[in-house]
C-alpha cells in the first residue's frame, strides 16, 4: 500500500499514515509489531525518548532489508532535556538509541520548561543534519507565538489530541496561517466506542464497505491531518492504512464536523496538566536507565 506524502514547510515531505508506538514498552513486542507494519506497507513510525522504545523501533527498520531512505522516522525530546544543552545532547542519545544516521523528524514533547533553548538546540542539530525536520506537540497558540517570535525555525508541525469529538478549529486555524501541519494523536478518540459506534460512521462504513474506524481516518486524511493509529491487532494496522479506495463526498465531511464538542480525553485544567507532566518528568527520570 503506497502512502501519499505531504509536503512541509521546509521542502520535506512526510507519510500522511504512520504507526504510532505509545506504551508499547516490552522491547521485543515493539520490534515484532513495528516489523509486521513495515511488512503491511508502513513506512512512518512515531515513537518519542518517554515511550521508552526507540531502540526497538531503530531495530525493526535497520533488520527490514528495506533502505533506510524509505522510511521517516520521528521521536520527541522529553521536558526534562529541555533548555539547549541538554537538548543537544538528547539528540545525540536518540540517535544512538535509534542507530540511525539521522532523524526525519524531532518534535518538544510538551508545552513546560525552557523549550525555547530546547527549540534552538533541534535548530542548530537540524543545520547539522542529525534532524531533517523539527516540530511541537501539544502546544497551544500562546506557546506557539512564543515559538515564532523568538526564534528563527516555524515548525513543521505541531502533534496535538484531535478527532472528531475535538477538532481543535481555533488552534488550526492559527497553524494554517503559519503553515505547520496538524497531527493528530488520539486519532480515534482514544478507542472511545460512543465515538466509534456514532451513526454516521456506521452509516458512511456500511456506504463505503468501510469500518467506521477507517471512516475517521479518511475524514483526517480529508482534513490534511497527518495520523498514526496505534494498534496491536494485525487485522487492525491492515485496516488503517487502507484509506485510499474511497473518497468523502462534501456532505459526509459536513455530517462529521458536527460531531465536533471540543472535548478532549484529558480535560484538566492548566495546574493539573502542568503538575501531571513535571511529576511524569521525575518519573522519567527515575527510570531514564532504561532507555540507555
């Protein structure tokens, strides 16, 4: 299954499905999953320093036989190597981790701590060559200003919860006008089956001989986001990047926006959000051996 690619704000181009890896922590289950997506057609996976498997997506793709040239590879630097020089280093450690020669994309994993040194760190590694790309997640439009108005780089993206339930209009509408793309995590409302069993989905599924899960992932395709549905069942990752045999008329995308309520999975107010992610931080590291 060939997948489209999406150009960048920066002239490089990105594999509009990928597979994400989050919490899949045993090293030889990652490898094994991530090696039967690449044998499905997968050729962007999304992995990050906090999931903990880097090394084992690293060696699913040096192992597949399949040049590496094929494949684009993200991972996320952790907010406790924030500020430049940790960084810096952060970015040599991921590739060591991954074995790879460079990385196609190195995105801020969270919104906290002094991300703008960080920023100019993936800055500087980028005009190295160790990055081709680099990127956010989970920014809002303050920190995203912050970005742009002191430093040199926009992002390429930016990595935020967003399906049908939350379709993050005003944030988008501020990425448009700076051209950084949206992808999206949570593609399919964290597995929620009120979502996934909505009529409209059962209906377009049943329209298109399509699942309503596939549905939601053409309507992200449709909405130029960029997606990485994780799943541990092979009839599933088979499924997901099988998007390209149908199209959404104008009225079902219409039908689907209005499912929109700005809701996400993670409805905590800031103080929460921020003190879940610095204690996340200690918890990480904590346990950082692990990963080396």
């Amino acid at each position: 299954m060939k997948v489209k690619n999406i150009k960048l704000n920066d002239n490089n181009t990105i594999p509009e499905i990928g597979f994400g890896v989050y919490m899949i922590n045993d090293r030889d289950k990652c490898k094994q999953i991530v090696q039967e997506a690449i044998k499905l057609g997968y050729r962007h996976f999304d992995t990050a320093q906090y999931y903990k498997n880097e090394r084992a997506v690293g060696d699913a793709i040096r192992e597949s036989g399949i040049d590496r040239s094929e494949f684009f590879v993200t991972t996320k630097i952790w907010i406790s190597d924030y500020g430049y020089d940790k960084c810096k280093q952060a970015v040599e450690d991921s590739l060591k981790r991954l074995n790879i020669e460079y990385i196609d994309l190195v995105l801020l994993h969270q919104r906290y701590n002094d991300y703008i040194g960080a920023w100019k760190a993936l800055e500087d590694a980028q005009k190295e060559g160790k990055i081709k790309s680099i990127g956010v997640s989970n920014f809002r439009i303050e920190e995203l200003t912050d970005l742009l108005n002191n430093t040199s780089i926009v992002p390429v993206v930016n990595q935020i919860e967003c399906h049908p339930y939350y379709q993050r209009k005003e944030l988008k509408e501020f990425m448009d006008k700076n051209n950084i793309k949206t992808q999206a995590w949570f593609p399919l409302g964290h597995g929620d089956k009120k979502l996934l069993n909505e009529k409209i989905f059962t209906e377009l599924g049943n329209k298109y001989n399509k699942t309503p899960a596939q549905v939601i992932l053409k309507w992200h395709l449709e909405c130029n986001h960029i997606v990485f549905p994780k799943s541990l069942n092979i009839d599933h990752i088979k499924e997901n990047i099988d998007l390209y045999d149908f199209e959404l008329s104008k009225e079902d995308m219409e039908e689907i926006d209005k499912l929109n309520k700005e809701r996400s999975y993670l409805p905590l107010p800031e103080f929460l959000n921020k003190a879940m992610y610095c204690n996340a931080e200690k918890i990480f590291l904590r346990k950082k051996e692990d990963i080396d």
